[in-house]
C-alpha cells in the first residue's frame, strides 16, 4: 500500500500519534500529482506537484530541499518547508510501523572515506519480504512516493540518518561501501558520523567484497522482457573521471534534470535485479545481510583496516592504466590517506595495522603524490572539491586538459 492510501485503522492510529506534530496525517492524505486535499494544517497547504519530481517510470519523488537542488523546481517558502518535513516524516513513520524494506541510493563525489554525498534517494520495495528477505512473487514496479533529499540540509541529513540507523528499515543498496563510509566519515569538514545499520550490500549477494560486479553488468543478466522501454540503460549520465581527475566536483548544483532523475532510476534498476535475480542458496539476502554488517563492523571501528585493501587494490590498478583514469585513482589515493589522517589519530593508526603494513600504505601515497605531481594536481587540506567546470572561468592548459593546482580551487 502507498503511503497516501493507508486504511483507515492506520490512519486512525496515526492521528492519534502524530496530532501533536501539525496532524501528519493528514500530510500524509495529500494527493501527490497536486489534487484535492486537506488545507486544515501547514502542511497541507504545500502542493505537492510543486516539489515532486518524477523518475523515467513516472514514479513520484518528494524533493526534499530548502534551497534550489533540482534545476526548474522552485525552492519552498518557511511554510511550504516545514509541511514537507512532516509529510517525509510521516513516510518514514510509515516504513518504520513496516519494518519495510527500502531502497537507497545516493549520489555524490568520489564516494567512501574522503569523499562526500549531495543526494540520498530512498523508495519502499516489494520484492523482498521484510522477516525472512526472500524474495516475494514479482508485482511490478512498486509506485509507491519516494523521497529525494538533499543533503546540504541539516533536516534532510537528519531524516536521512533516522532511515539509515533504524534497525526497523531494511536498506537494499547496490554497492554500500562508498556510501556507508560517506555517511560515517564524510564531508570531510563535518562529518555527517551516520552509523547506518540493517544494510543489505545486494551487490555481495552476486559478488565479492574484493571482485564486485558492477550494476551494468548485473542488469545483461536480466531478461529483454523484464527491462521497461521507458527506462533508460545503464550508461554514466555525468562524466565523473574527467572532473575527479583534477579534484573538481562532478555534480552541478542544482541538480540538472536528468542527472536527478538518473538517481532515481537507479532505484528502480536495483529493484529489477531483486525482482529477477536470486542469490544462492535458501538463505534469500540473509547471507548477504550478515557479510555488510561484518565489513561495516571494520568500517566504524578500524577504518584504517578496512581501506587497507581497497588501497592495494587501487595502487595496482595506477600501476596499469593510464591517463585520466591512472589520474583519478591518484586522486583517490591521497584523498583517502589524507581523510584516514584526520578521522584517527596519529598514534592510533599504526595500532590497526600489522607488520610492514604502514610503511606499505605509505608507499602507496608516494605513488599517488608522485602521479599528481606529473600534472600539477593538488589536494587542499581541508580536502576541498575545485567547483564544477561549468563554474570554472580559467581556460584548462594543455592538450590534454591539465590545470594548475590553484587554478582549481574556491
């Protein structure tokens, strides 16, 4: 059931809890496409139409932002502000009464410990029953509202970490790693320190922490049938290796229109893989549940332990490629090591590794500072993000698209 059409034994309790917050309930009647609806309350006076956003399926996303986040969607007044809060909160109330399976996805630069996230997309799923996450008879695509949050608001942060933390909504994501260290570690010069939990890594279901299948990949497995007209592949929307190769952020702000509605597509890519693909075994994603709780367990207690490999495993590939790419992992690299430096202190560090293992990071960032040295790339230390091309003025030297240092930065 959507949010929007509870029965009433629902919506009765829900009176009852949430008078005391501006009736939410009634939020939570409002008809999404801009229809008839309750204007007893604040929050009933915001039309939905105006701060809703539609993914390539025509499902309907609430833009959560006090500012301009998606291009063409006016920012919303005090008023309009605060009912959108209470009807997100209502949805979120929703899930939690459900324990309800939800989609998550977010959008961001260079995502894990020293990168940072602007987006957060989450939707109810259908596919996966909640006790057990096995998988469920398909019905289709649910329609059910989502929520697209930008996360430059301190309100959009905090519902983004009351759905994180809640062990009552699973969270099905593709690809958690970058995501979850963002939300514990990230922004760099203030920390969100979201301790996400009951995270499903669906793509650890198919794959392996150190071997992943990429989400392209997955979908080939699809059948033709299965795969909407309507929704477009897989390709990269945003060209991320050409801006994250010079420390420059890749995502513009707002959010162009397809760039938004690319996020929200992936929600409905990962449910097309819940919906046609199973995992081995009897177990559904229990298995899959248990490896992202023991890697995020790493993650908020040994951080240092849990780049370590991903680091390795980025300096080989530095080693084999070459141009913008070798650029970028060089940018990763020192992005990283200089993060790990300021979320654990100094004396610590050596104490999460064994052996030769610091000496051997240490020689990996060498690497990566000699690769950035050859173009002229540096990274502030503050770990702060050159502006989008689009903002940059000075014209890029070089054939092959080189800047200096300085010239990238705010």
């Amino acid at each position: 059931q959507s949010l929007q059409h509870l029965p009433q034994s629902a919506m009765a309790k829900k009176r009852k809890g949430t008078a005391a917050v501006g009736n939410a309930s009634k939020v939570a009647r409002m008809d999404l496409d801009g229809g008839k609806k309750d204007t007893s309350c604040v929050a009933a006076t915001v039309n939905p139409a105006d701060f809703t956003a539609k993914s390539s399926l025509g499902v309907p996303f609430l833009v959560l932002s006090e500012r301009d986040f998606v291009a063409g969607r006016r920012p919303p007044s005090r008023e309009e502000w605060q009912g959108l809060q209470r009807t997100a909160a209502t949805l979120v109330s929703f899930w939690v009464q459900r324990n309800a399976v939800v989609l998550a996805d977010f959008e961001g630069e260079m995502p894990g410990i020293g990168g940072e996230l602007c987006c957060a997309a989450f939707q109810r799923n259908l596919a996966i029953e909640p006790k057990g996450l096995r998988q469920l008879q398909s019905q289709g695509f649910c329609r059910d509202m989502g929520l697209l949050i930008d996360l430059r608001c301190v309100e959009g942060v905090g519902l983004v970490r009351q759905i994180m933390e809640s062990p009552a909504i699973t969270k099905m994501i593709w690809g958690a790693d970058g995501d979850v260290a963002s939300l514990r570690y990230g922004p760099p010069a203030a920390p969100f320190s979201i301790s996400s939990a009951q995270v499903v890594d669906v793509q650890l279901a198919f794959s392996t922490p150190s071997r992943r299948l990429a989400m392209a990949k997955m979908l080939e497995r699809l059948p033709s049938e299965a795969k909407p007209v309507d929704l477009p592949s897989k390709d990269a929307a945003i060209d991320f290796t050409r801006s994250h190769a010079f420390n420059r952020r890749a995502l513009q702000l707002p959010l162009p229109t397809q760039v938004a509605t690319y996020a929200m597509d992936d929600l409905h890519r990962l449910d097309l893989v819940l919906q046609h693909q199973r995992p081995s075994g009897n177990a559904g994603y229990m298995q899959a549940l248990n490896v992202t709780d023991a890697l995020h367990c790493v993650l908020f207690q040994k951080p240092v332990v849990y780049c370590s490999d991903q680091l390795r495993r980025w300096h080989v590939t530095l080693h084999k490629i070459t141009g913008l790419g070798r650029q970028m992992k060089a940018v990763q690299i020192k992005r990283t090591m200089m993060a790990l430096k300021r979320c654990v202190p100094a004396d610590k560090i050596a104490t999460q590794l064994a052996g030769t293992e610091l000496a051997e990071l240490q020689a990996i960032e060498a690497d990566a500072d000699k690769a950035l040295a050859e173009v002229d790339v540096i990274i502030p230390d503050d770990l702060s993000l050159g502006a989008h091309e689009a903002q940059v003025t000075t014209a890029e030297a070089g054939a092959q698209g080189q800047v200096t240092g300085l010239a990238l930065f705010d």
